[in-house]
C-alpha cells in the first residue's frame, strides 16, 4: 500500500518567508509525527497528533512553527519568518493506534533557507 | 548531556566483518527501544525494535542493558548493503509516542 507522503520534497525559501510542508499519512493511521533532522544529527521530535488533537507540542522550537491537523488525516507544518537556521529535512511519521511507537517515516522535505 | 548518545564513526569495515554499535541512554524511565536504519539521504526505516530478553533477526542482534542504560546492535556477516547510518530511538512510556533519536553510527562496509 502507499507510504507515507510528504510534499512538496524540497523548499528554497528567502529568510522571512512563510513555509507551509504537507504530509499524508498512511491510510486508517491515527498518530502522526513531525521530526527535524538536521545535516549529520538525528531525528528530533517537533509535535505529535492522535487524529486531530495535537498531543505534544514540547519538541516546536519557536512559536514560529505551527503544526494542524483539522481532519485527523493530512497534516501541516507551518513555518513562519523562516529563518537560516530553520534549514533541515522535516519527516513526518505515522502510526497505527496500539502501535504508537512502530513508526512509519515519509521521505521528508528539504528545506533550504537563504 | 544529550539523552541519547551514539558514537557517530564511520565505521569502516570489509564485507563479512561482524561490527557492533552501542547506544546510551539517560534517563531511566525510558521503556521502549529501536534501531533505525537510514540510507543517505533517505528517511529513516525501522529495523528493530529492542526487547529486555534481547532479539535476533537474521544477522542482526539487539541488546538491551537496563543496569547500565544502554542498547547494542550486532550485525555478523556484514554485507556492502548493510552500508548506512544506524540510529538507535528511545522512549518513555509517559510521553506518548515521542522517540528520542541518537544522532546515528555511519557504517561503511568495503568490498
């Protein structure tokens, strides 16, 4: 079946833009997960969603990141006034109910802040 | 002291080496345990998740060591595509599903 998707897969933005990255979880998943990486490190938690509610927030850097997900499906992470440091890979996971911690990973997206 | 700790490498080894990656941990509430494998510029895969009594996959062995707060992964017979980054997750029962991520070990096995 289908994975994890993620859109769009890479991003150039001018430093002060507004970002808005999209992820699909895999179909009937009900927890979803944004994760960070940047170059050479691993995976850091942002935020975290059981169908709509948004469970855990602890991991959003600033108050210029904003995670949705109105219908407990598709998600988005908005970025706003981004800035260099803003510059990783942003993965969304997905998991079924019962197995929160069998997380299936999208390809990400990479953002590039200039 | 980041809660989550790996030696970075690379390590480089020749096919058929048997190599193992340790893991630390800081905090002893930590109750579930993975190891991911992430090819270069792909997203991270689950390879294994990490039970008390240890588990074998194949070539792959994990270990888990609560007295000293730390996991392992064992790979014998290593193959050319074993070659990735290996990232070991930790997390705590009270915080939902949130994993914590080692920064990953770079393996690199030669011909």
């Amino acid at each position: 079946g289908a994975g994890v998707s993620q859109s769009p897969r890479y991003k150039v933005a001018k430093r002060g833009q507004d970002v808005a990255l999209r992820c699909d979880p895999i179909s009937g998943h009900v927890s979803l997960f944004w994760y960070q990486q940047a170059l050479g490190q691993g995976p850091e938690f942002l935020t975290y969603f059981q169908n709509e509610a948004q469970l855990d927030k602890s991991g959003l850097p600033s108050d210029r990141f904003f995670a949705e997900r109105p219908e407990g499906s598709v998600s988005t992470l908005k970025i706003q006034r981004t800035q260099q440091e803003d510059s990783a890979v942003y993965l969304c996971a997905s998991s079924l109910a019962g197995k929160v911690w069998t997380q299936y990973f999208g390809p990400g997206t990479r953002l590039l802040v200039l | 002291r980041k809660e989550v700790e790996q030696d970075p490498g690379p390590f480089n080894v020749p096919e058929g080496a048997t190599v193992a990656f340790n893991c630390t941990y800081s905090n002893s509430a930590s109750q579930s345990f993975f190891w991911y494998r992430q090819d270069c510029r792909k997203e991270p895969k689950l390879l294994m998740s990490v039970y008390s009594s240890g588990n074998e996959d194949g070539r792959f062995t994990a270990q888990l060591n609560r007295a000293s707060q730390y996991i392992s992964l064992l790979i014998r017979d290593s193959k050319l595509s074993d070659s990735a980054t290996y990232l070991c997750a930790v997390n705590m029962d009270n915080q939902g599903g949130k994993l914590i991520f080692g920064q990953g070990t770079e393996l690199s096995v030669k011909p």
